[in-house]
C-alpha cells in the first residue's frame, strides 16, 4: 500500500457518505463529498506517476473505485429523479459489460491488463461531469439548458466507449483461435 492506493481507497470510503447526504437531503455536503472524490480520482494517478509509485493494486482499484462512485452517484440521482432512467440504464450496462467480460478473460487464462483508452478516459470525465452539474442544478437552483445536450453526449461516449472495449476483449479472446 501506498499514497496514492490510500487516496483511492479514500474516494470509496466517500461513496455511502454521499449516498446518505443525497437521500436525507444534505445536497450542499452531498456536492462537497462528490467533488472531493472527484480531486482524489485526479490526485491519486497525478501521485503515482510523479512518485513512480504505480501499482498492480492502484491499476485494479482506481478504474473499481471510478465505476463504484459513478454507478452509486447515477443509480441515487436517477432515485432522486434528477437524471433520466435511460441513461442510467446505458451508464451500468457498460460498466456491467465490461466487468463480466473482464472476468471471462480472466477465467479463460487471458493475461491483460485494462488499459483506459482515450475515449474510456473522455467517458468517465463526462459521467462526472454530469452528475456534478445535477448536484449544481440541485444545490443552486441554476438552469442549465445544455444539460440535454450533455446527457446524449454522455450516452454516446458511454456506449461508443462501451463497444470499444468489447471490440478489445473479443479481439484478445480470439487470439487463441488464431
């Protein structure tokens, strides 16, 4: 264990506390956890490659740690009906997706390691994106008319994403057909 692999852990010890801040209606705390957890996402990586501290446990937990926090995050404010059920829907299906393929390749014997493309890094970065201009429409009462527009966009990268990382798993599981 490291900085940076405590960091990580950080941001999902903060996860329940902003799932309670949402459900019980502390919206101001609620939006404070969630950016906290977001910095950490940063902070933690910006570390481990400033220390040369990366992981194999760092590689695991911070992507675990990312699809924990926005799956909570979506599943409360789609709860709450602050985003739309179809988006949700496209947000865990994906992360569902790619968890039981990598799990396939994994009992299969495939040795890999998930490497985020650009697009997968450009999916998460607007999956927070959106959930923190909820909490800013929630917590501040401000309009947004590009909300819409950010929502399509997010379920184009998520799914475009998405049938990115399929396309790698299953080229990696033919491999073995070659």
């Amino acid at each position: 264990m490291n900085l940076p692999n405590y960091i990580t852990l950080l941001r999902i010890v903060l996860i329940p506390f902003f799932i309670n801040f949402m459900i019980y209606g502390y919206d101001r705390e609620a939006f404070i956890v969630f950016v906290v957890a977001c910095i950490t996402d940063a902070l933690d990586g910006l570390i481990a490659r400033l220390t040369n501290t990366q992981t194999k446990l760092g590689a695991f937990l911070d992507p675990m740690a990312d699809k924990l926090l926005i799956i909570s995050a979506f599943v409360t404010l789609v709860l709450l009906g602050m985003l739309p059920v179809w988006l949700v829907i496209i947000v865990v299906s994906r992360d569902v997706i790619l968890l039981l393929g990598s799990i396939a390749l994994y009992f299969t014997g495939h040795d890999f390691v998930a490497k985020p493309s650009f697009i997968g890094k450009a999916t998460t970065l607007l999956q927070f994106v959106t959930v923190t201009l909820s909490l800013v429409l929630r917590n501040f009462g401000t309009e947004m008319g590009l909300m819409a527009i950010l929502q399509w966009g997010t379920a184009g990268f998520t799914l475009f994403s998405g049938i990115q990382y399929v396309a790698q798993g299953t080229k990696i599981a033919g491999q073995d057909l070659e």
